[in-house]
C-alpha cells in the first residue's frame, strides 16, 4: 500500500490544516515509519493526502492556529478572534459572562482548501470577561478576556502588576507569557517567558515565580493598559490593568494642600470656640 514513499511523503496532514483528522494523519506516519496502525484508516488518509497533493497543500508543512487580539481606541474596545489555515471552516462563538452572544462582525479568506476567520466582538462592559471559543471536528480552542481593577502609583517608586494563570496552564507544554503596553493606541511588547525569561525595554522584568510583571523607576508616561497573554497550544487568557502613575510633584502638592486646608479649619475652630466663650461672659454679666 505504502510502495517506497517515504515518512515525509506520507506526512502530508500530519501537524497540518488537518485534511484528515489528527488521529488519521498519526497513524499514517507511524506506519510509515513501521509502527502499528490501521489499514484502514491508514488508507483513507493516503488518499487524502493525495488530494491534500493535488492542490498543493502537502508541498508545504502548514500548521493551523489560533489567537485572541485585544485593541482599545479613543472611542471603542474590541476583541478580535482568529483561525488560521484550519480545514474545515471553523465554528467561532462569543459568551459574554455566562451569556451567549452574536459576534459583531467576521472576515474570511481561502487559500485553496484552507480557511482563514476572524470573528470581532466589541467590548460594551468591562466588569464582565468574555469567551471567544473556536470549534473544529478535530479539536477545541478557547480564549479568555478580563480587565481587572486599576492600579496607581507614585513617580519614583516600584510596582508588581499581576497576571491571572492556574497552575495546571503553567505546567502545560507550549505554555508563553507576553506582556505589553497599550498608551496612546500604541501597543509596545515589554517582555515575554517561554521557559526562558526576555525583557524588551528598561525597568520591566517578568518575575517567574507568579510572572507579574516588575517595574521600577515608575515615570508618568508608564501609565496605561498592561496586557497579559497567557498561551498554551488550545487556550489563551488575556488579563488587562490599567496602571496610573502620579507625578510626585502633584502628589506633593496635594498633601501640602491637605495640609494647609487642614490647618484652616483648625484655626476657623478655634475663632469660633474663642467668639463663642466671648459671648457666654456678656451673657453672664447681662
């Protein structure tokens, strides 16, 4: 059945857009390779691959994937999520919450036999998280969305943004950390862990014992939204905070506002105690 191809000529869906299904395209390389498996299914794969062949998919090793972007703008928050080179076309569904919803817009592409989707959704309440869940016959990918309460610091000073993770996704393979920056519609990578700790700007570190981000020498312009993306190979999980630093110049100048305002009114209470003592002896006299 096999002739003389080799591993790689029978691997045309293995690690694939999936012409065939992941546990078909399995057995076709363990075969090849002399491993047991099934005729059968070993067969409907081959022609398979065939046809993956004749339209030109199998001269290439093309993997399907999947990604949650969030962007934010002056006047909007949205969510957009992407399957990439899947076969067949992929389901994509929205639940905000525990509520299902429809998405607000989706844009397909084809490449020969694969498709392309990306399905928005616009973000109308951010104290709910929203689920971006994307269904294939051969497998399952989900995302998640949060935005946490807001953080705020001072000028000068040192801060550990969080980032939410179960220790069951840490343990996983192909498990990523990335961390960025969104200010101004500008989104900047800060740094990211994949077994391997990077930084990418000055004053920012990962810590890998819970993979907040670390940042010190806080200036005002690190105020923003921090984003982190937690990814295994079937889930991802965006958390947002936004961080506001305080000049500490302003911030001096309130306390002595604080201060003066203070100040003031005990000097108003006590007039008005030294009035009031004033007008009880005339009282008296009368």
């Amino acid at each position: 059945m096999y002739g003389n191809k080799s591993r790689e000529q029978w691997s045309c869906s293995w690690r694939s857009v999936a012409i065939a299904s992941w546990n078909c395209c399995r057995v076709v390389v363990n075969r090849a390779a002399g491993k047991a498996g099934s005729p059968r299914k070993a067969g409907d794969c081959c022609r398979l691959c065939v046809y993956c062949k004749h339209h030109s998919v199998s001269s290439r090793t093309v993997s399907s994937y999947y990604a949650l972007e969030y962007r934010k703008t002056d006047t909007e928050r949205m969510l957009k999520c992407y399957a990439f080179l899947t076969y067949p076309a992929p389901r994509i569904s929205w639940v905000r919450g525990n509520t299902s919803i429809p998405e607000t817009d989706r844009k397909e592409a084809r490449d020969g036999v694969l498709y392309s989707l990306r399905s928005d959704q616009n973000i109308i309440n951010t104290a709910d998280p929203y689920y971006c869940h994307i269904h294939l016959p051969h497998e399952e990918w989900a995302a998640e969305w949060k935005m946490l309460d807001q953080l705020s610091n001072v000028e000068g000073s040192s801060i550990a943004i969080p980032c939410e993770y179960s220790s069951n996704t840490a343990n996983s393979e192909g498990f990523s950390v990335v961390w960025t920056l969104n200010r101004n519609a500008v989104i900047s990578v800060l740094a990211s862990f994949n077994g391997t700790s990077h930084s990418y700007q000055p004053r920012v570190h990962i810590n890998q014992s819970d993979f907040s981000l670390m940042l010190h020498d806080l200036a005002p312009n690190d105020s923003g939204e921090y984003l982190c993306n937690i990814s295994t190979p079937h889930y991802t999980k965006l958390t947002v905070r936004t961080l506001q630093v305080e000049n500490s110049g302003n911030t001096n100048e309130i306390v002595v506002g604080v201060m003066i305002g203070a100040a003031i009114l005990v000097a108003v209470g006590v007039g008005v105690g030294v009035l009031f003592r004033k007008c009880r002896r005339k009282e008296e006299i009368i």
